[in-house]
C-alpha cells in the first residue's frame, strides 16, 4: 500500500482549552501556531500516524498579562520548553464516525499517555480539485501531571485555576 502525507490547512483548523477559573466560569484558550504531519496508507486514517505540535508563545487567552504568566516557569516554561508534542500510538475506530485517538503528549518535557476522542467529518474533494478531510478533536488532563503546578486559594478555599484542562480541535488536513 501506498503511504499518503496529509498537510495541515491550519487557516481552517483551531486548537483550544478550557480552564475553569475560581470554579465558577471558565477561561478559553487557544495556540495560534501550530502544525500536524499526518501520514496513511492510502486514504485509511484508520492506520494514520499523527504528530503535532503547538508552539507556547502562540498562546493566547486574550489577556496579555495573562498569556505572559502561562509562558513563564510557573506554566508551561516556553524559554525551556518552547513546544507542546503529541505523538499518536495509535487510531481506533469505535463507530461509523467515532476514534478513540492514542498518543503520548509531552508538555514542560513530561509525556504522559493520553487517549482523546475524535469524530471524524468526512473526505471530500473541494472546487480546486484538492482531497480534504475533517476531524473534532476533544479530550481532558490534569495539568499538574505535566508539571503545571502554580495555583492559588480563593477567599472561600476554592482554586483560582481548576486541575482539569478541556482541549479541543477542529483539523482540517489536505492530501499532499
């Protein structure tokens, strides 16, 4: 069998996180520089191996002082660790639409295994002739067992930055 490469169109893809802040609401992150190398044999993302990356400097919250805390050695560290890395073991199909996406995702130079769910949207051919294929991409961590430890205590003993992290992804990829 043929091995298909998959490029990321990273104008129609997003990466995103969700944190819940003093336990009441939630703050919305997302990375704006990011990249997949995505390899099947032929069109069978069954068999697909994936990398990504996301590089820290990119993030952003929408509060500047904020992104720079989440940059500095209390988060994520970006002057040492300038990268979060996923790495797929492997891409199980549950259902019509429905993977169960197995990898290692190295955050602050811990890996730890995660597995997150994925839907699959489709294979289509656009107006300009290219092969396209979508997936949403969802999934949660512990921040704290990749080394994210700074947090703080509310007046009432609640935390200002939950353990739980939310991710989500939607990907667009063009055949290569």
């Amino acid at each position: 069998m043929a091995t298909t490469k998959w490029n990321l169109d990273a104008s129609h893809s997003e990466i995103t996180f969700k944190v819940r802040h003093m336990m009441i609401t939630s703050v919305t992150g997302s990375f704006h520089t990011f990249n997949a190398n995505v390899e099947t044999e032929e069109e069978n993302f069954e068999t697909a191996k994936i990398g990504f990356t996301a590089d820290i400097d990119s993030i952003s919250t929408k509060n500047e002082q904020r992104d720079q805390h989440l940059k500095s050695e209390d988060f994520f560290d970006a002057g040492n660790h300038p990268q979060l890395v996923f790495e797929s073991t492997k891409l199980e199909k549950k259902l019509d639409e429905d993977y169960k996406l197995h990898g290692n995702l190295t955050i602050r130079g811990v890996s730890k295994p995660v597995v997150l769910d994925v839907e699959y949207g489709g294979t289509i051919k656009d107006p300009w002739g290219m092969t396209r294929a979508g997936f949403t991409v969802d999934g949660k961590i512990n921040r704290k067992e990749f080394g994210l430890h700074w947090s703080a205590a509310t007046e009432t003993g609640g935390l200002v930055v939950s353990d739980e992290v939310k991710l989500h992804a939607t990907i667009e990829l063009t055949k290569a």
